[in-house]
C-alpha cells in the first residue's frame, strides 16, 4: 500500500467533518474569485506576458544559481550585512541559537515564513530554551494552539473565531471574545510588547534581490516590519531558490504576486531591506543576517525538468483552484507545504519513499498549472514523480505496485457517500435561511460578501458532466 | 569543506557549471510605464487609496498642508519624521505634535504612545494607491507603531506605478537599508477571512497630496 491506514483514517476524518469543510471551502472559493477577478484581462491585460516573464527569469536565475548567489553575498557585505549559508534546518538552528548565546538574547519574534516551518525552527530553537514568538495573526493562533499551518497564505484557515476563542482563553490573561476584531486587537496588544523586548528578529524573503544584495517580504499586517525593524537582530532565513536578479524584475513578480495569492494589486506592506541601519537612519536592526539554506533544493536543481518547482512564488493560488487540497485540507500533506506545490515538492526535498502517495494526491485536472503565475507544470512533475515512485518500488519488489498505485481521487470517488454528504452538509450549513444574518455571521456579512459554496458540489457536477458524455 | 564550499558545489555540479564560469545572458527586464497625466494620477492614487479605507487629501501649498494635518490631529499628539517638507509647512508646530528625535530609544518611546505618526513619502505609486517611504528620509517606526499615519507626498513624486518605480530608482538599497511600499491600512483576514485592520500597523492611513509648484514656491 502506498498510504498507511493512519493516513487514510485522518482523511477519512477531515472529509467527514463538516465545519473544516465549510470553512476550507469557503476560504479557498473567496480567494479563488479575488484572483480571478485580478488577473481578468479586463483588470490586467499584460497577465500572460507577465507569466512569461516570470518564468524565464526564474528559469535563467536558477539556471545560473551560483554566479547570482555571489553576487547577492558580495551586495549583502557591501551594505554591512553578512550572508551564512546552511546545508540543512540542524545548521540554521545552529546559527540563531549562537549568535543568541552570545548575545545574550532569550526571546525572539517571527515574521510567517515557510521556510523556517519546513525546517521546524521553532521546535528546534524552544529545544534549546530559546523562545520564539510567531507574529502573524494566523501563525500566532496555530501556536498559541500547538497546531500548524493549513494554507501557505492562510494558516489558520480551518479554525472558527469560537477555536480562536479557546485558544486565547485557554493562553491569555484577555476577557473572551468570538469578535474577531477584538480577537485581532487582542493579538496586537500581547505582541506589541514581544516586539518591544524582542533581541532578534526572524523573518523568511519572498525574493532575494543579487544586484541590491536585499530581501524582499511581501505581508499585509505589519508584523514582518516590526520584525524586521524593531529588535536589534535582523535575521532573514530563505531558501537558495528565491533568487532573481534584479531589482527592476520586482516589477513582474509583485503585480503577480498580490493577485495570484489575495486579490490585491500589492499586498499592504513590500519591504526591500539590505543591511543593517546606515549612518544617518534613524531607527532599524544594527545587525544583519541572511540565512541562505539548502535543505534539498540542489537535489532537485541537478534535474533540468522537475527545477522548474523551484520557481515558486507561494502565492497559493494552486491550493485555492485544486479540488483534493479543497477537499482533503491542508494537514493531509505532510510536511509544511501542502496542495499541489507540497505534492510537488515535500517528496523531492525528502525523497520519494517517504511518503509515496503524494505524487498521487491530484486529479490531474491542470487547475494548478492553469492558475500558476510562474507557470510550473505542476501535473507534468506529478506524473514523472509516479513514475519514479512506481519504479522504486518495482525495483524494491512490490510487483503488483501498478495496481496499489491508486489516486487518491479515487480513493476518494470510492468512498461515494462519504464523499459527498461532507461536501453538500457544507454547502447546506452555508445556505440555512439565516445563516448569513444573525449572531457573528451578520459582521462577516456586513464587512464583505459571505461566500456560499456552490450548491452543487464539485463531484456532483462532475457526475453529471461524465453521465451527459 | 565549508556548508558554504559544499553548497556552492553541490549548485555547480547540479547545473554542470565551473566556478568563474561566465553566465549566460539575462533576459531585458520587462518595464512598460503607462502614460498617466499628473491630474488623472492623482485621482486614480485616491481611488485605489481610498478602496483600501484610506483617505486622500489635496492641498494647493504647504499652508494648506498644515491646515489638513491640524484639522485631522484635532490636537491629539503625534510624532513627526524629520522631512524638511514638514517642517517647512509647520507641522512640528503643531500643539501635540513631536519631532526632532535624535536617538533611537527616546524615538521608539514616543512612537509607542503617540495616536499619530507624520512622515513624509518618498513617492506614490498612483496604480495601484501606494506610498514609498525609505528610511534614509524617514525613520521606520514612524509609519508603524503609531494606530494611525499621515503621509505628506508632493505631487511631482506621484509616479505612475511600479515600473517607473524602477526606473527612477533601479537599485533602491543603494542610498537605503528600508525601502517600503505601503498599500493602505494594515490588514488581516486571518480569522474565518473576515477583514480586520490595524492588525499590527496603523489601522488608518491619510496622505496629503501636495501641489509641489506652491510648496517649493514658498
Ligand atoms: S506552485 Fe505556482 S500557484 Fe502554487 S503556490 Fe507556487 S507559485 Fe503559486
């Protein structure tokens, strides 16, 4: 078997449960509509030749990885900074908590990063005594609740404001509130003063920028600024493969990047950051550190095909448009990254055996590369990875593989009813005459649009597409 | 060997490439700047602005700065960068107003209790309602501890958006550690996508367009 009986069982749990059902639902058709009414040729006409661009840039950048990766060092040193280079997560542990120890820091703060996730930088650092405060509304509740992130840009996606109640209630000192503003206000105040007291900040780079020798981080809250400006530490830990070249390249990536992810033309706050504080600044970091990691990306560099996973921009637009991260949700992937890009990626930077079926989590219906800006072939990769895990493991003996090599779209369409009462329970509770007027629903309400789910089910249609063929 | 002679390596070998090895051309960035006439920037700078809940105003000079400025303080205390523009046009003068800090901590203690934080901008991005602030002009904590922010950006810095962005300034970290682009209020949706503001910056944003024929005239 490809999958364990654990992992069927959890799944079998998320489909079954109807709250995680709406909420991923709705979350994820709100975000899908806000991109495609961004990247509309109305709104954005350019958008293909955007896609083109970025691609090509991201391709000649990795393409020529180690001539830039000299060029952004040399440019970080220029501006006063200093670049440190990690094979693996142990050795990006391993330079935060000595520089710490000799300065003498106990309590740092965290910009959303998924990076350091990937790495499980927080376990390793709190290992260690050293405490290290997520600072992202999201990121913050997932670990205030010992949980981790469900969604690349909303991490806490699957929680109600009522979990987000127990959460704080069973963490902080604040009255208990279901509002989510005065959860939000909550969360400013207590980590205010993290960011006050904070020795070293910790934030991941959306893009490295060679010829400026900078970062760039993308956020709408503020907390990655506050990160980034207010302790005396500034370290930014990324990954070899945000590189680009340029500056001036920013201008593809950023109008991209917004839209794809959120909607937005830009996201609230883009900082540029080189070095520590200049001579006449007035405020931000006196020291500045990038932390550039492998952690299997090279592995995956020496193959000129499956490179091109490496150009993610993590807008998430690709988890929001599949139909199995939709329905199976975020913590069914191991690993931090989930949804199609995760099933891309988790099994190249761990190795195929890891977890084999991942290759296998997608109907390869193409919404993914569709919707892509930088234009992976996320279906093309899948597919080269089952035939690599299929030949492992006629390698390794498993001679009737080809029949246990299931998708998991299947292992779902075989659990018919299952399947499908989630999906319409969600799409009920949503439209319950009510619903979208009384009690915390009325504010979302009156904020924005409430999101119904559509009232027929993915499945539903697609039954009846394939019964009208 | 070093993580950082192994990791070299190890993208060399990958990529089958020698150390020294020249690379192979880059591709012509891409910048199209749009043609924008000042007076259609500027109403589009607002409508993109104040989509996002933030508030634009207009002022002929920098009298009429001052006189904004005073009207949406209402006497409440606020920290004021050290732009010349600002105080040309007064604003340090303002009752509750601070300016002129010198050292970090004494600003950072201010910023922390001040209602308002006024600062000048660097630029506007008209397409798409942003402000660039950059540290070397304007200290970083000014735009965000305060809850709210006002920014005072003169006409002839509204550009039309990010490719003339790069134009103007292709390598923004030369003259700069922070070079940041602010697109409205601080914002989350992190909880059941309901929006909220103020998550961590200011919570309301005010930017005064200034017309820079009469404030330099002065
Ligand atoms: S693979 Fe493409 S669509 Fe998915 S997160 Fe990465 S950039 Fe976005």
């Amino acid at each position: 078997m490809l999958m364990k009986p654990e992992q069927e069982e959890q799944i079998r749990r998320t489909v079954d449960n109807p709250k995680i059902q709406l909420a991923v639902y709705s979350a994820t058709a709100r975000l899908k509509e806000k991109r495609e009414e961004a990247v509309a040729s109305e709104a954005l006409p350019e958008y293909q030749e955007l896609r083109t661009q970025a691609n090509r840039i991201k391709k000649h950048t990795l393409e020529n990885l180690d001539v830039y990766l000299e060029e952004f060092e040399a440019n970080v040193e220029a501006h006063g900074g200093k670049v440190i280079y990690a094979r693996n997560g142990a050795e990006v542990a391993d330079f935060i908590l000595g520089l710490a120890r000799e300065r003498g820091v106990r309590m740092l703060v965290k910009s959303k990063s998924m990076t350091t996730e990937e790495i499980h930088l927080n376990q390793r650092l709190e290992h260690h005594h050293l405490e290290a405060v997520e600072t992202d509304l999201g990121e913050y509740i997932i670990q205030l609740a010992h949980d981790r992130p469900y969604h690349i840009v909303a991490p806490a996606v699957h929680m109600t404001r009522q979990d987000v109640a127990d959460v704080f209630e069973k963490n902080l000192a604040d009255p208990r509130t279901e509002e989510p503003e005065k959860q939000a206000m909550i969360a400013r105040r207590n980590l205010r003063e993290k960011f006050l007291a904070a020795g070293i900040g910790i934030s991941g780079a959306n893009f490295l920028v060679a010829d400026s020798g900078a970062v760039c981080i993308v956020e709408n809250e503020g907390n990655a600024r506050l990160t980034t400006t207010a302790p005396p530490i500034h370290i930014a830990v990324a990954g070899l493969e945000k590189m680009i070249p340029r500056a001036r390249d920013l201008a593809v990536f950023l109008k991209l990047l917004g839209r794809s992810g959120t909607g937005q033309l830009l996201t609230v706050y883009t900082s540029f950051l080189s070095g520590p504080r200049r001579g006449r600044e007035a405020d931000g970091p006196g020291e500045f550190y990038v932390v550039l990691m492998d952690n299997g990306r090279t592995r995956l560099l020496a193959d000129a095909e499956k490179r091109q996973s490496l150009y993610c921009i993590r807008c998430g637009a690709c988890l929001n448009a599949c139909p199995v991260y939709r329905k199976i949700g975020g913590h069914n992937y191991p690993g931090a990254y989930s949804g199609p890009i995760g099933a891309i990626i988790t099994p190249q930077y761990e190795g195929i055996a890891k977890d084999p079926w991942l290759p296998f989590a997608s109907s390869l219906c193409g919404a993914c590369a569709e919707v892509c800006p930088v234009k992976i072939d996320i279906p093309k990769i899948l597919l080269d990875l089952r035939k690599e895990v299929v030949e492992d493991r006629a390698v390794h003996g498993g001679g009737f593989v080809e029949r246990k090599a299931f998708q998991m779209y299947g292992w779902l369409m075989r659990r018919p009813k299952l399947y499908a009462m989630a999906g319409r329970i969600a799409a009920k509770m949503a439209r319950l005459p009510g619903a979208a007027s009384i009690g915390p629903a009325a504010k979302w309400g009156s904020v924005r649009e409430v999101t119904l789910p559509a009232r027929k089910s993915f499945r539903d249609q697609w039954r009846e597409r394939e019964k009208s063929k | 060997m070093t993580p950082r002679e192994e990791i070299f390596d190890r993208v060399r070998k990958a990529l089958g490439r020698k150390p020294g090895e020249k690379p192979a051309p880059v591709p012509e960035p891409r910048i199209r700047i749009p043609e924008i006439p000042p007076e259609r920037r500027v109403a589009l700078f607002a409508g993109r602005l104040e989509a996002l809940g933030g508030k634009v105003y207009r002022a002929a000079g920098l009298a009429q700065v001052r006189e904004i400025a005073a009207g949406i303080l209402e006497g409440a205390a606020a920290v004021c960068s050290t732009d010349p523009l600002l105080e040309k046009a007064g604003i340090p003068g303002l009752t509750g107003v601070a300016g002129g800090f010198q050292d970090e901590p004494s600003l950072r203690a201010a910023c922390a209790l001040a209602p308002f934080g006024i600062t000048g901008a660097d630029y506007g991005l008209a397409e798409t309602g942003t402000i660039v602030t950059r540290s070397a002009s304007e200290a970083r904590l000014i735009s965000l501890l305060p809850p709210a922010h006002i920014a005072v950006l003169p006409l002839s810095r509204l550009l039309t958006g990010l490719d003339e962005f790069y134009t103007v300034l292709p390598k923004p970290a030369d003259a700069s550690s922070s070079t940041v682009f602010i697109t409205g209020p601080s914002r989350s949706a992190d909880i059941e996508m309901i929006l909220v503001r103020g998550v961590h910056g200011p919570r309301v944003i005010h930017v005064i367009v200034v017309d820079e024929e009469h404030a330099t005239n002065r």
